[in-house]
RNA sequence: GCCCCCAUCGUCUAGUGGCCUAGGAUACCGGCUUUUCAUGCCGGCGACAGGGGUUCGAAUCCCCUUGGGGGUGCCA
C-alpha cells in the first residue's frame, strides 16, 4: 500500500494552472471541484502558477486566469494577490527550493546528470517507433558522474538531470478509480531538471505539492500516467502521498478534444467559433451560476434527480464518493436551457449586474447601452422575460438604444406587417399617430388601456396594431410587449419613429 | 506496438443483486398558453455495447470481445 497522508491533518487542495491562456472549461471543472471539497471539508484551496515553461508563458494569462475565477465566484484561500503560508506561488520564483532538492537527490544517487542531446533522443525514439512500436529511455551504465555532469554545463551544454526509477511495480491508490497497478517496465527515468535548469512538471508539482502541505490532489485522468512518477519521487525524497482522484475529461459533442484550435477552425468555415473558455461564455453572455451548476454535473451527480444548485447548495452536498469514471461531453445546448432557467432564478440585482457585466465585457452591444441608467436596464430586463443568454436580450430590446434615425426596417417585417393588403399596417400607423400624440398617460398600463380600446373600438385583434407599431419602432417583429415597449421608448421617440416609418414608404 | 482507464436513452446522469415492464434532465416530436420573439405547462419517443459465466434472481459481480479515452516529451 502507498502511504497516504493521515486525514486528521486539515484538508488543502490546489488548483496549478500554467499560464498559456484564458481559463478552459476543462480546468474551470476541475478547480470547481477542488473547491468544492475545499469548502465542503473546510479545508483551504490554493492557487498555485506553474510557469516553468519559458517558451509557452503568454503574457497578462495569470491576469486572465484570477479573472475568469473570480467570475465564476471561485475565490481561494492561498496564492497570487494573496500570498499566504506557504509562498511564493510562482513556479517561476521558486527556482532556489528545487534546486535543494535536486541537490538531495543528485548526493543520495536518487538521480543523475543525463548527457544525450535532445538530437539523439529524437533518433532513438524515432528508431524505436519504427521497430518496437515505442521508445523507453534506457539508464547508462554506469550512469555519468556529477563531475561529468558538471563539467558538461560549464562547457556550454544544456544537460538535464534524471531521476532513477525504482525497478518494481508502482500501485497508485485513486479513490476515484480504486488502484491502478503501473508495471516496472513502463516506467523510465524521467527528467527532473531541463536543460534550460527549470524543473519540469513533475518535479515542481511534487515538490510544492509536499511543502503546501496539499492532502489531496484532484486532477485530470490525463495525469493518471504521470501519478506513478511522482509517487516514486515522492519516496525518494521522504514526503507522503497525497490522497489522488482522477476526474474524468470533458469533450466535444463529437468526442473530440474541447480545444482552443474549434475556434479557429469554426472561424474557417464561416461559423461562429465554440465557447471553449471560461472566458468566452462570459463574453457570449451566460450566468456564472448557470455554468457552475452545469459543469458541477459533468462527472458529478448529487442523486435524488436534482440538478439545480447554487453554488451554496453543491458545497453541501458536494462528495467525491459521487464522482463518477466515466468521460463526459460538452452539451450545448442543455447548457443553455440551464441558463434560461438561472436567469429566471437570480433575484433582479443580481440579473442586472450580471447584465452590466456583459455589456462591459462584449464589444457587440449598442455603446448608448453601457451607459444607459441603471433603472432603465432593470426595466429591460423585466420586459424581457424567456431569453435564453444576454444577446437575447440585446435582440430584443437594443432597438431601444439605438438612435431613432438608425432605426433598420427589416424587409421581411415591413412586407409581411405594413406594405402587405395595400399598405394596411401603415394604414393603421397614420390612424394611430394622432390618437397617440393626444394619449395623456404614457405609462405601460396606459398605453395598454388605449389599445385595448381601440381595438375593440374598431373590433380588431390586438396583433392587427400591436405588429405595426412593433416593427414602426422596433424595425423588426421582435420586441417585448406593446405597451412596455412603447412606455419604454417614451411618447416623443415612439411619435418620431412612426413618422420617420410612414416617411419611408 | 506497449501500458493504463472507461462503457445505462443522441447528450448529462440516477441506479451499488430483487424496489427496474430502468428514474430525472436536455434534445427531438405533438398539444396548450401567447399581440411578436421567446419563456412556461402537459404528453410522447428514446438506453443497460455484444457474448459467456456466477446466482433462485443481474444494469448491478467475474471473464472475453468490441468500442471510446489517456499515456508513451528537456509540455503541463
């Protein structure tokens, strides 16, 4: 059995991002549930940057990431901005710690200066594919001495350093996947130090992972193999073994990788380009509350048929004894009725500020509405009730924050609404306006009593004048009801846009 | 090639030997509500990958096959 920390000491998870781009929504599932048991256990979540690899850091990335979590309202306890016990929290900064313990390491022949140039590497891998369907790298006997190791650094080689593999089967214990015995023979020495002198992967996670006290490690199955390397470090340096749970991994509809490169290959074809990070549903509108609760099922169930949670509702009852094994995919589209309902379920203020941000956050939206009061958008969003993500709304309603002289009518709408049967719905308009400019009460009830009056007045259905003054003011068929409409718009523009309507015949 | 993981409606899942003629959600189809677009409500369609065992009894346990995924980097 492979020790495992006790679980009297306080739970501490970390989410370690490197920093190569906006937050994906795989990793926004896999620190959700490293929040989740955080929380759940009252534990400590850590942010942890792993940027070790010079040649894929992209600039302002960190930046993006802490956004895209505090977004998602996913704050942790220890990390960038915040600091905490067991900092620095930069890979990057760190340099100094894993030199230590490769120092340990190298005088307790746990490891060893490797001197193949990554050329010769390539070779034998290339060669190995050919003949035996893989390469396995195969430790020098007698492995180099540090002196000849040394003596290649300071001659201007990029040397790396190796740790030895134990020759013995290496049981990972998953409480997600049970054990998971690795055989000897696929394990290799792997690389512990670049030749650049930066740790890779595997080093400086299990380094931090021992001096941030983490307890338990959840993580993608993509990591499942890299498991057994790091518990055999582990051993070698004296730390314990954190407690590991392998999350299944997100995909496609059509199974496919949810990558960065849909985006473009959308792009390509025309298309509009896939949600594929965090980023990119705030800025196509969603709820961070619709998506939370969306990915917290993916691989995740809390039984009894429910499925709306709040965040809150998810910590409680939150277990990793019901995470499931099995791969999931991405459903849009159950996404999206998942955001339909959260907007119907958020309290008013909270809709609008989930508004305010969108609106920060698309370049899309009419700028006259960024700035628009906030009483006039709490009213939008009243009268639009049904949409599905915020360009619903904006569908719907921007019209109203647009110039009146930038009003578009749409072909189909005026055919269809106003030139149809010899011009009726203008007809109609030319009835209505000065009916209308007479109108006392331009509040949404009284706009709608004077309608309910004319029709039945002239012994209509209410569509018959409702439609034309829709697409009069609007430009389209689309809008929320008449009279809010007409109430929003204000007596002065609804005049203006009628005329300028009946102008344009 | 080798190693590892996985397998219930199209999709997300409930189910841990009898409560299953398999439940919920979403999608789809039909109906209702409605001044537009939506929303909402009601109903319907729809799955235990295949084959062997074990057992009085299997979606649930075991084996094989098939299918899917991951690993096989001086990426993380």
């Amino acid at each position: 059995m492979v020790p495992t920390t006790t679980n009297t000491e306080p739970l501490r998870v970390r989410f370690a991002p490197s920093p190569t781009g906006y937050l994906h929504i795989g990793g926004a599932r896999t620190v959700l549930f490293n929040w989740l048991l955080a929380r759940r256990a009252g534990g400590t979540f850590i942010l942890r940057i792993e940027d070790t690899d010079q040649t894929r850091h992209v600039e302002d990335s960190v930046q993006k990431i802490l956004e895209d979590l505090r977004w998602l309202g996913l704050h942790w306890d220890e990390g960038p901005e915040l600091g905490g016990p067991c900092g620095p929290y930069f890979q990057s900064e760190r340099l100094d710690t894993y030199n230590r313990y490769l120092q340990q390491l190298l005088e307790s022949g746990h490891a060893y200066y490797a001197l193949e140039t990554q050329e010769q590497l390539q070779a034998l891998r290339a060669t190995g594919e050919r003949t035996t369907g893989g390469f396995r790298y195969r430790r020098p006997d007698p492995v180099p001495t540090v002196e000849e190791g040394l003596a290649a650094r300071a001659a201007g080689r990029q040397i790396v350093v190796r740790f030895k593999m134990p020759e013995e089967d290496i049981v990972v214990s998953d409480i997600i996947l049970g054990e998971v015995r690795l055989p000897a023979e696929q394990l290799e020495d792997f690389v512990l130090q670049k030749g650049d002198g930066f740790p890779t992967y595997h080093f400086a996670c299990v380094v931090d992972d021992a001096l941030m006290r983490v307890t338990h490690v959840l993580r993608g199955q993509e990591h499942l193999m890299n498991t057994p390397k790091h518990v055999a470090l582990q051993r070698a340096l004296g730390f314990p073994t954190p407690v590991y749970a392998h999350l299944p991994v997100i995909f496609n509809l059509d199974g496919s990788k949810m990558s960065k490169r849909d985006k473009e290959k959308a792009l390509a074809r025309g298309e509009a380009p896939p949600e594929i990070d965090v980023h990119d549903f705030r800025v196509a509108g969603y709820l961070p509350e619709a998506l939370v609760n969306f990915i917290s099922l993916l691989g995740w169930s809390p039984g009894e048929d429910r499925e709306k949670l709040t965040l809150d509702e998810t910590v409680a009852l939150f277990s990793i004894d019901r995470v499931g094994k099995t791969n999931a995919r991405f459903d849009r589209e159950k996404l999206l009725a998942f955001n339909t309902d959260w907007a119907t379920r958020v309290t008013p203020p909270r809709l609008l500020e989930a508004l305010r941000d969108f609106l920060a956050v698309n370049p899309d939206v009419p700028s006259a509405m960024r700035e628009a009061a906030e009483e006039t958008l709490a009213e939008v969003l009243r009268v639009c009730t049904g949409f599905r993500t915020f360009p619903d709304v904006i569908r719907k309603a921007g019209f109203l924050f647009v110039p009146d002289e930038a009003i578009v009518y749409d072909d189909k709408a005026v055919k269809k609404v106003l030139a149809k049967n010899e011009g009726e719905g203008y007809a109609v308009l030319r009835k209505l306006l000065p009916a209308l400019a007479d109108l006392a009460d331009w509040s949404a009830a009284g706009v709608e009593a004077f309608l309910q009056h004319t029709c039945s007045d002239r012994n209509v259905q209410l569509g018959k004048i409702a439609q034309p003054l829709r697409v009069a003011v609007s430009g389209t068929t689309i809008s929320p009801s008449i009279h809010e409409t007409l109430a929003l718009l204000g007596k002065a523009r609804t005049i203006t846009r009628i005329e300028r309507c009946l102008q344009s015949v």
